[in-house]
C-alpha cells in the first residue's frame, strides 16, 4: 500500500510541472507589447499561371528584398550572401549543394560590433558584398561597403573557416569606392577589385574599376599596388555610366573581368572584359552586354527588369550560372517587392560567357540542373512561388527571416512563454534611429500579413501594431494607441516625409487583446482588425495605394518591409 503511495506521489510531481504550465495564464497587457501567432500568405498570379513541370524550378531563387548577389563554390557546397543596408543582422549568407535548394545557414555580421548603421537610412549601410573562397589557406572571405548617411563608412573584410560562422571581426582596408570583391589568383596571390571615382569625371555617372594587390597574410593592401583597369565602362566615347560590381574569374589562362554597367534602373547591364594579366590591360567583349533586359517592350507581361550585379560560378552539372539582381514589378509597374536574386545559365563554351536568354524577356522558370531534384520548401529549403509561414514568436531563437532595423532584434525585444515582447523604445518609425520592431520582408505583391497582439497604451506617445516601411519617409503605421482616455484603432500614412492620419476609430471596452492585419492585391493596401481572435476582421479606412512603398515613388534600393512595431513617441494621433 505504501508502495503505490509513493508511485502516486512521484507520478504527479513527476507530471505537474507540466499541468501547472499548461494552466499558466498570459500576463495582463501593459506598454510593452507581446506579438505572437504571425501569419503570412503570398498569392501571385505569376504562379498560378505558370505551374512547374517536374524538371523544372522558379526564377527568382531568393524572393524579396535579397539583392546584390554574390557566390563562391569550395568542393559541392554553393554559398550566397546578398546586401542588407541596415537590416540586422546583416548579410544573410545560404548554402546549397546544387544551385537550386537553398538554406540560410545565418548572417555573415551577426555582431553589432561588425555593423555600424545607427542613424543610417534603409537604403543606406552594407551593400554590394562579395565572398570568395581562398582555397590556399582553407578560407572564407566576405568582402563590402558599408555606407553612411553623409559619406562611405569603409571597406573591410571577415574571415571564416565554416561560412555558419563565426566570422571574424572587421578589418578595415582603407580604401575610397564601392562594390569590392576579392580574387585569389593560383600561385597565391590575391588581388581586390572595386568602383571608385576617376580622377577628372567627364560626364555624370563617370567611374572607374581600380584594382589593388592584396597582402593575404597580414590582411591589407599592398601599398602603391593600385591603378585603373576600366576608365568609364565600355564604349568610352558612348559616356558609359556607372561600371561597378566587378568580380574577377580565371579560365583557359584568361582573366576575365565582370561589371554592371548602366546604374541600377531600367538600364542595368553586365558587361564583360579580358586579359592575359588580372592587373589587365583589359579588352571588352564585342559582345557586351552579355545581360540585360533595357531594350525590350516595357510593357510585356510578366516583367523582369534591371537585371545586372551579377557574379557567376561553375554548377554542379559542369555548366556555368550567373546569379544576378532583377525586379518584378506589380499591376502598377512599381517595384514593392525590391531587388530579388535570379539565376540563369551562362554558355562559356566559347571565347566569351554570355547568359543564356540574358537578352530576351526572362521567364518566371528554369529546367534544373541535369540530376538535380527540387525539393524547394520542404526539409528546410527555401520555398518558391506561392507560399505562407506561420510563427508563434516562442522559440529562444528566432527564424533568420526576423531582422531589426539599424539595432539587433535582441536589443528591443524579449522572448516570452506566451509570443514576442517588444522593449518599446521613443523612437519613431518617421527617424533615422533604431526601432522597437521586429520586421520580415514583403515576398509577394499580393499577400495578407496577420499578427496577435497583447498590449495596454497608456497614453496617445504609446502605439503598438504593424508597420509596413519603405524608409522613415514613405510608410505605413496601424496600430492601438490611446487619445484621452479612450483606445484607439488607427492608420497612418507618410508620404515624402508627412505624415496623415487615414482613419482611426475608438475601441470601446478594449481588454488589450487585438489581432491586426494588412493584405495586398493589385497594389491596393487593406488594413483591418479583431476583437474577437480573429474570428472576423473589420477593415479601417479605405483602401490605400501601395505607391509609397514602392522603389519608384520612394527610391532606394530595398523592398517594403512587414514589421511588428511598437513606440512611446507615436505621432499617429486620432482624429
């Protein structure tokens, strides 16, 4: 008898740890709120016009805002980094063995040590990163420019043994320009190409590719190493503008330098030249641009557009590939999504390499690489095309796709049993400074992006909600905020800097529980809200354009941004 008393015991200490945390109540909302069930879902037409065949997979391979690619090989292992301005952690890096199944495997400065983009705006910080692989001393190298609000900050270099990381602190090169990529040549030596002013500009968009030698083993340049291997671009006497992104391969004993050429707009292009020496002199492929989209229909269907920034790399079938930036606008020809990363074939079984249908309008597919399967979304894959995602913001660590703005997420926020708890810090959205929010990036042109949110203002420089950014000057704010002693729904616009209210609305009796949404359709914007845990959505205002948050109207060089946002200096006031 005793014995099964003892059972008894031990079985229900044994068990109530986990009953009493199961009964373990939500904490009372208060001014730092608690997000959690978010919800995403992309729904484009191009897809569900454009189904895949079993050979075949998507184009773009990174969907969004993941511009400026740049890839390296060592062995069967692909790896990927693109620019992130001032998204922290910056520099997301993916991994795949056959160009067409990726993981992000994390970010390359993961450290606010290695990124300094405090005040910066969107489309300013790191941009243009190259990584290489130096397979003399077994390591990785991320090459890049971080620019600042009134001048470029610097050019430095990481270093890594497993591209995961750690990567190591930032070493500065010291150099003016833009766009640097390193190239180990096979005796050992290693150079570093990049964009930089000419001495006497011409013509506006005048620049130059400048090559330096690089000391590998103390990590620096070689002094007095440096001069001029392209003056202008291609066609000098045609005033070419904007040669950079430069990236130096070697094949059949040539050295061949890749450049975009014509800006990043409607007149991107990637050109191509070659030497006997990487120090150059370089001639120009009678064939260049070797991609771009900039004499085609503006108005066919299905667009691609800007293609250019590229980096190429040998594939797994033994063809070549070359990722490259590229947009898709919307019904609207306006760029919400920004600068995505695609991939197409690159023929080099001649003198020069050419992208494979570079010069003709890019279709949304491409047949895989011979003996490749896509298994695209599924075993942690990427997925492509037409997909959603569901967190409930209760991991210790939070999914690579959560990034901050100008500050790590782990600064601002704290995870909770019960969702995301967000620090509410007294800077606004409307400021160059770093906010209280936790943001992803817009994949689809037509989308819906729902959130729960837990929260109590206490008064109208209180607000909690979502947010869809462009930059401090062109966004969107919804949220809960408080005006007197009433709550309140609201909606904020801010376009060219001022800032309107859309609507807003009194939520009598409010308990501090809200689920809040926005969708997207044919560059409409929707925002509506719950009370009753999202059971039904009322919508708030009409129907807004999604003009502002777009590269056209805004600029830059991001896409929009979906965030979870929270302030004590709100300016979204009632009406």
């Amino acid at each position: 008898m005793l014995r099964k008393q003892l059972l008894v015991i031990i079985t229900l200490m044994t068990v109530m740890p986990f009953a009493l945390s199961a009964k373990k109540k939500a904490p009372k909302p208060d001014e730092n709120p608690i997000f959690t069930n978010v919800e995403y879902y992309g729904q484009d037409s191009i897809y569900i016009n454009n189904p895949l065949g079993e050979d075949e997979f998507y184009n773009p391979i990174l969907q969004g805002c993941y511009p400026d690619p740049a890839i390296c090989k060592k062995g069967d292992d692909y790896y990927l980094v693109c620019s992130s301005f001032v998204m922290m952690p910056g520099c997301p890096i993916f991994h795949s063995k056959d160009l067409v199944n990726w993981r992000q495997i994390g970010h390359v400065l993961d450290r606010p040590s290695q990124l300094h983009v405090t005040n910066s705006g969107t489309s300013q910080g790191m941009m243009a990163p190259g990584i290489t692989y130096n397979p003399h001393n077994d390591t990785f190298y991320m090459i890049t420019t971080v620019y600042m609000i009134t001048t470029v900050d610097g050019n430095f270099v990481v270093k890594a043994k497993d591209p995961a990381g750690p990567w190591s602190d930032t070493i500065r090169l010291g150099f003016s320009g833009i766009d640097p990529s390193l190239f180990f040549d096979d005796d050992g030596k290693a150079y570093i190409v990049h964009n930089d002013a000419p001495k006497q500009a011409f013509w506006n968009g005048h620049r130059t590719i400048r090559i330096w030698e690089y000391d590998v083993a103390n990590d620096k340049l070689v002094p007095n190493s440096d001069h001029v291997i392209v003056n202008g671009g291609t066609k000098f006497h045609k005033k070419p503008f904007w040669i950079e992104a430069p990236h130096i391969y070697k094949k059949d004993g040539k050295y061949y330098l890749m450049c975009a050429e014509g800006g990043t707009g409607d007149t991107h292009s990637e050109v191509v030249f070659m030497s006997d020496n990487p120090t150059g002199p370089y001639i120009e492929a009678p064939s260049n641009p070797v991609l771009t989209q900039r004499y085609l229909d503006p108005q066919r269907k299905e667009k691609v557009d800007w293609t250019g920034h590229s980096d190429i790399v040998q594939g797994p079938d033994g063809k070549w590939y070359g990722v490259f930036l590229a947009i898709r606008p919307n019904v609207n020809d306006r760029t919400v999504t920004g600068r995505e990363t695609f991939m197409l074939p690159v023929d080099w079984s001649g003198k020069w390499p050419i992208f494979e249908n570079g010069l003709i309008p890019i279709e949304p597919k491409l047949k895989l690489p011979r003996g490749v399967k896509n298994m695209t979304g599924t075993n942690g894959f990427l997925p492509q095309g037409n997909f959603g995602f569901k967190d409930d913001l209760i991991a210790d660590t939070l999914d690579f796709r959560w990034v901050g703005l100008r500050t790590m997420i782990d600064s601002v926020a704290r995870h909770t049993p019960f969702g995301l708890r967000l620090l509410t810090n007294n800077h606004n959205i409307t400021e160059n400074r770093p906010l209280s929010a936790a943001w992803t990036r817009q994949i689809h042109n037509d989308f819906s992006f729902s959130t729960d949110l837990l929260y109590r203002p206490r008064n109208e420089k209180d607000l909690a909600g979502i947010a869809c950014i462009q930059s401090n000057k062109f966004n969107y704010v919804f949220g809960i905020t408080r005006k007197g002693k009433t709550d309140y729904i609201v909606l904020q616009r801010t376009a060219n800097g001022i800032s309107n209210i859309v609507a807003s609305l009194p939520i009598d009796n409010f308990n501090g529980k809200i689920a809040l949404k926005v969708s997207a359709a044919d560059d409409m914007y929707r925002f509506a809200y719950s009370l009753d845990n999202g059971k039904t959505y009322t919508y708030l205002g009409a129907p807004q354009s999604g003009d502002i948050l777009s590269t056209d109207i805004a600029g830059g060089f991001v896409g929009n941004m979906l965030g979870l946002y929270s302030t004590s200096n709100n300016t979204a006031i009632p009406q």
